[in-house]
C-alpha cells in the first residue's frame, strides 16, 4: 500500500466524521478496509445520536462490515488514535493494520498494538487534528464522556 | 463485596448466557453493577441472533447499562474472561472491578487489567466452565469466529 491509499482510506473516514458532526454528534469516523482496498464497513461515532456508549468510529465500522471470517489482511482506518476500547478490538480480532488521521489529541493504544504485531501508521493530517480540537474546544464534558474521564 | 454478593451478581450473568443459549446464540453473559449493588444493564452475546460481531456479552451489558457519567465504583461481571476487546473496555471507562464466572476455556486480558489496577475476581464457577466447554465442543467455529481465530 502506498501514502496514497492510505490518505484515500482516511478521506472515507473523515467523511464519517463530518457526518457525525452534522449531526451534532462526537466527529471521529472510521472505515475497515479489505485486502484489496475495497471498504468492508465504515461508521463513526453514535453516543450522541443513538444514546449509545458503546459506539465508536471504530466499532460502528467493524459492526458494519457484518461476520468476517478473518481480519488478517484488513486495515482499520481511523480519524484519531484508537481508545484502548478499539485498541482492544483491533487486537482481538487480528486486523493487521491501522492508520490514523491523527494522534495529538488523544494518545491512545496504538503503541500497544505496535508492540503486538500490528502494522501502525500515523498521518499526523492537520485537518483531522484541527476538527477535534476543535470539537473538544467546544464540547469538552461530552468528548470527556465518550472516554471516560470524569 | 463479599463473594456471596459476587455469586448474586453471577447468576444475572449466567441468566444471560443462558438466554442467549437459548435463542441459538453464544453463551457468554454479562451486566454491570453498580456501586450500590444494582444491575445497570445486562445482556449477552449476540453475534448469532442479530449476526452482529461487535456484541459481546460486556459490550451488551455496557450499552444496555446506557450513558454513564463515571465508571469508577461499578463492577462488570461476566461468565467468561474478558477478552481485548472487552476488556479495552473496561480499561477505557475505568470500570473499577471485572468479576469474572471461568477463564480456564478462555484466557483474555484479566491479567492485563489487574496490572492497570482494575479489581479482578475469578470465580473458576463449575457451571460456568461445563456451559462454555460445552458449547465450543458443539460449535468450534462460530467460536473461533468470535474471538478473531482462522
């Protein structure tokens, strides 16, 4: 795969996330990718829109992908670095790679995944970073909320 | 806590595997307790019925347990170790204390937790352990499947 794909991938995700922010939810979107490039699911964040806790970017993509049968070749693809709820997922279910829009405002479990084997890339896209900032800016009990500080 | 209330808030755990058994599915059950004792939500898997991958039993009982100001005092007690994704969970939301029914069929991240100062109670339940020995024996693959193994 090349920085291409991979900033194509993450435009699916982003596109996610304005979504979300559209609809006056949390903007952090994500996307699982297939083997051959192809989008198996793609979701974003549902705590203020359904009331739900349990759904975040990346869950709402790997639930929408439905039953796979392997995740080796997969790539989940991220707005920003993957709590340790989705670090969790990612590793569970062996998805081989994540890339992420962007690791400044929130540092979560990649390192960890790294350690375990999973193929880590990190964008660092000014426009991702400068959407959560500012939603963060704007809304910081409901971001402190979806990851649980009190 | 004393164990008695440990094998109380068991048994609601074990009623929803049993559920979910019931309704063709997987058997692992959870819910969420809170500081107080109560039951804030419960569920089980639910990969089989709704052929949705991101519900397990924890991940049911969190979202059914609805949106939470704070984590800290409550309990997630499960029939079965928690696995990454579940137990990503756990970490992320300060879930103070996981009980847990067995983990000899299946060991997840219990000891990861207990290092990152979550309360960790293994019960080693006999009748926990029977259930889900007995259901990976009927079904090896959908159990693979749930937990990410080719």
């Amino acid at each position: 795969m090349s920085a291409v794909d991979y900033r194509e991938w993450l435009r699916v995700a982003v596109e996610e996330a304005e979504a979300s922010l559209a609809s006056g939810g949390i903007p952090i979107g994500a996307a699982l990718i297939g083997a051959g490039g192809e989008v198996l699911g793609r979701g974003h964040n549902r705590r203020v829109q359904d009331d739900d806790p349990s759904v975040h970017g990346e869950t709402a993509a790997f639930r929408n992908a439905g039953r796979q049968r392997s995740y080796s070749g997969t790539t989940m693809v991220t707005t920003l670095s993957p709590c340790w709820y989705c670090s969790g997922l990612i590793r569970q279910f062996g998805i081989g790679r994540v890339v992420i829009g962007e690791a400044r405002n929130f540092h979560g479990g990649h390192d960890w995944l790294a350690e375990h084997g999973v193929d880590v890339v990190v964008l660092d896209d000014d426009a991702c970073t400068r959407m959560m900032a500012d939603f963060i800016d704007a809304h910081p009990r409901l971001w402190n909320e979806d990851i649980g500080e009190e």
